[in-house]
C-alpha cells in the first residue's frame, strides 16, 4: 500500500498530527514554517541551533518532543543545507532526508511544511510530488519473503499531508499523478526484489494480467514459446532455450484515445535471473541478477501509473521475460540466431542475452505502428562504468525524443544522460557469420548494446535507457528503485498536455 497524501492549511503550531516537519538551512537561517514553530513554542529552535544540535546541514534531522503552545507532539528539524544554493536537488535530498525519519517513528501520519519553501525554478505542484513521491520512496519496506511477524508492530506511516494553498486544483492534480507514480514505483520494485524462484516468467505474466483485471480498458495477451516459434523468434528463443521457465511475451495496450492515435510504446528487458548461461557470470555479485527483470518491471510500472491517470494517449507495454542459464540445452557462444526481423545474430557470448531478448520485443511492438519506442534494460555493466549509479544511460538517434525524456528526467528528478550512437561505432558489431555480433569488442559497451538495439529499430523514433546503474541500490541490503518509472510516466505526462 502507498501513503495517502493529502493537502493542508494549517499552521503548523495548530496542526494536529503525530508530527510535523520544518526545515532549517545551514547558518541559523530559519524557514517560515520553523520560525513561526520557534515563536510560539518560545525560542525551542534558536535554542536547539545555540546548542549545536541543529546545524541545518543537508542530511542531518533533529527531532523535538512536547513544544509548548505546538499542537503537534513532535517537530522533526530537517536540515536544507545552505539557503543560496537551495535548489530541485536539494529539494529531493531534504524529502528524502524526512522519509527516513520518519520511517523510525511510532506514527501512523505526519505533516510536513518542507513544501512551502521556495525552490528556483519550481511550483508548488512540482514541490508537492516530489515531496510526496520522495516520502513513499521511503516509506516502502519490502516483506514479502520474511517470516510474519507474530508480536504487535509499532505503527508505521501511512498518511501524509502537505501544505499547500487551500483549494487550489492544481495541488488535487499534483498528489494524484504522485499516487499513481508511488502505485507504479511500488509495483516494479516489489517485482525487482523478489527472488527469482518465486518471479519467474509466469509469475510475472501474472502480474501484468492482474493490471489488467484490475483496470477497465487495459488488454492483456501473453505469448507462449510455440506462439514465439511461429512469430520466428529465434533471438528471444535462443536465450530462453537453457532455463526450465518458460519464457512469456507480455503484451499489455490501454486505449486513452481513439484508435487512430499512434501508441507509445514501452519495451522492457524481463530477464527474471542472469546466470551469463554458458558464459557463465562470476560467482561473486551475481545475486544481483536477480534485478535483470527491472526494464520490463519499470514498463510495467509505467503502464501502470499511466493507466491510473487514465492519460489521454494510447500506449503499448511489451516485456518479454526469460531467464538466462547454463544447460545441457543452452544456446552457446557461435550460435547464429535468426531474429523475428530475420537479421541474423552471431551470439559471441551469453551473458549478453538482454539485446537478444530484445531485440525481437522491438522487431514485434512495431506491429503496432509506435509514434515512439521506448526501452528500458539492465543491459550493460559498462554503463555503470561510465555514469555510476545515479544517471541512467540514454541512447537515441532523435534529438527530440532525447530532449524530452532528459527534461522529464529532470523533473522528476529521475535523471538520465545521453551518450552517442554515431554511425562510426557500428562497424564494432560486424562479424564473419552473421549480419551482426551480439558484442562489439572490450570499448563503449553501453554504446555497443545501444547500437545493437538500432539495427532492429531502424526508421522508427526510437530511445534506449540503460538502467544498469539506477535500478537497484548498491550493496547486501540495497532494493530496487522503481527507476525509471517516473522518469518516463512523467515523460508521458507531458505528451498526453
Ligand atoms: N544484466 C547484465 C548487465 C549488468 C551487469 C547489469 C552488472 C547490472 C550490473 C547483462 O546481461 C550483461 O551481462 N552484460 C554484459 C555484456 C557483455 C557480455 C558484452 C556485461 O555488461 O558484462
Ligand atoms: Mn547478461
Ligand atoms: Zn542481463
């Protein structure tokens, strides 16, 4: 479940609530919200700075209990950093920065007064759903594969509420597209985090049949192996012949507008576990494979955050999703693989099996004669290498397309950054056997999967993101993001305008 949000009027010494939020920049400069707290309660804040437990640096929080003349039993400090360089980013920081204490408190609501700060650049709309987009980030707890809890738990978050001019109907807007975003992040990261004996192929055809059932409009078909075989997809097959799942083509379509309206189309990479298969990956890190699935659950997160929106455009989703491993069965590296398209495909190594799932998603969703096409993957360990773990890697030949998807990275502060696919870098894929290698030699790896993609896309307007790095956080205990589901819901918010 999401938090609630929700707007509200009140001043904050007179909101009842089990706890409200103000900000504090760094060199004792006091927000509205914590100078009005501070007046009424008789200094409690400037008290709180000349003790040096509040500094107002980014990143530090300071919670204070039982203010006089404060309704609220609790005041959470947060720190804004410095108020001349307050910007979008340090916006995210300090909601983020509330999200994580609050997850620590014994409260079932809170009200935070972090949107009434002035951010450059930004309405009151946008400040509204990053902030509530950043509290749900937080708020998120996976469970699913512990034991039940058998003790009563202390009461979580549950609700949220934001203040907010009165009446304002642009502020109603704001909380809804930050619910159904929250509803499509939640999605693709619960899916990212199960393990992949229980997320396999079926179960996340599942999944996308639930979306289905559950939203009016939505239609959902499922490809099985011998539909695949039909429609020649022998890329796709290839990959999928060495594990014992079945692999599944989902394909799901919402009708927003009337049919003559071209869809937008989602493509993600669904690989539920990445072995390498007979290039088999080292031992060391390869849990985290696990994650391989998370294009296509970010597509399907998309789909569905869109969907809740009932946004105005037709859109198609299509995630294939199979598992790479080693078997007796297995395709194997100087395989030729004959694509849907009937480009023919060198297989040079089986780790890189997401561009062979791929690209017969691609060659099969231009069936429905896209405006755009647009996939998501967990392609390229090389794209980690170049940006690190907070750009997703962009790809694309259209310099619109990629205009748009960065501006819509930017404002949701879900960020992505492009790296080139000159013509130049093409000659990489060539081969002896086939029409094209699935690897392209040890330099620009993420340029060589980008590339790849591009031969099956050819004359459509198509981008790629490389969410590598971005999918899932770093570490034992790091849980998948939910990126890039509002990166490109907000892309499709700003289409559907
Ligand atoms: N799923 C991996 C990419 C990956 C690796 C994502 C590490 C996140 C972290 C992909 O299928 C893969 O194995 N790619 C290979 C490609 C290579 C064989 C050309 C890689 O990046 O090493
Ligand atoms: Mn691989
Ligand atoms: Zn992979």
């Amino acid at each position: 479940m999401t938090l609630k949000f929700a707007t509200t009027a009140d001043a904050p010494e007179s909101a009842a609530t089990p706890c409200i939020i103000v900000g504090l920049y760094e060199g004792r400069e006091l927000t509205r919200a914590a100078a009005r707290v501070d007046e009424r309660s008789g200094g409690a804040i400037k008290r709180l700075i000349e003790s040096g437990d509040a500094t107002g640096k980014p990143g530090s929080s300071t919670l204070l209990f039982g203010l006089a003349n404060i309704a609220a039993p609790r005041v959470l400090v947060v720190g804004l950093g410095e108020q001349k360089k307050f910007d979008s980013t340090a916006f995210h920081r300090a909601a983020n920065d509330t999200g994580r204490a609050l997850k620590n408190l014994p409260i079932e609501a809170a009200v935070s007064y972090l949107t009434e700060i002035d951010v450059p650049g930004r309405d009151n709309a946008w400040k509204l759903r990053a902030a509530a987009l950043a509290a749900d980030q937080q708020a998120y707890r996976y469970t699913a594969t512990f034991k039940p809890k058998e003790a009563a738990q202390p009461p979580q978050l549950g609700s949220i509420a934001f203040a907010a001019p009165a009446n304002e109907a642009k502020a109603a807007r704001a909380l809804a597209e930050a619910a159904a975003i929250a509803k499509g992040v939640r999605f693709a990261r619960e899916l990212g985090n199960l393990p992949p004996n229980i997320c396999n192929p079926a179960w996340i055809a599942a999944q996308a049949k639930q979306i289905a059932d559950e939203h009016a409009g939505v239609i959902l078909e499922v490809l099985e192996r011998e539909d695949m075989q039909k429609l020649g997809m022998g890329s796709l097959l290839g990959v999928a012949q060495g594990s014992a799942h079945p692999p599944k083509l989902v394909v799901l379509r919402w009708q927003g507008k009337d049919d003559k309206a071209k869809p937008y189309a989602l493509v993600g990479k669904g690989i539920t576990f990445d072995s390498g298969g007979i290039s088999l990956k080292p031992g060391a890190g390869m849990e985290e494979m696990k994650f391989d699935m998370c294009g296509g659950a970010g597509m399907l997160g998309t789909f569905l955050a869109a969907v809740e929106l009932k946004l105005p455009l037709n859109l198609v989703c299509v995630v294939p999703v199979v598992e790479n491993m080693p078997d007796g069965n297995s395709y194997r590296p100087s395989d030729i693989l004959t694509s849907m398209s009937g480009i023919t495909i060198e297989v040079l190594n089986t780790d890189a099996e997401g561009r062979l799932i791929l690209c017969d998603a691609l060659t099969y969703v231009q069936k429905f004669d896209p405006e755009v096409i647009i996939d998501a993957a967990t392609l390229t360990g090389a794209c980690v290498v170049a940006l690190g773990k907070h750009a997703s890697g962009l790809m694309t030949q259209d310099d619109e397309l990629a205009e748009q998807l960065l501006a819509a990275g930017n404002t949701a502060h879900d960020r992505a950054w492009r790296l080139p696919l000159w013509d130049e870098y093409q000659s990489q894929l060539d081969s002896a056997f086939a029409d094209v290698a699935n690897i392209g030699g040890k330099y620009g790896g993420a340029i060589m999967a980008g590339c790849f993609l591009s031969r099956f896309t050819s004359g459509r307007r198509w981008a790629h993101l490389d969410i590598a790095g971005t999918a899932w956080d770093e570490g034992r205990k790091g849980l998948a993001t939910g990126r890039p589901v509002s990166l490109l819901t907000q892309y499709l918010i700003d289409r559907s305008a």
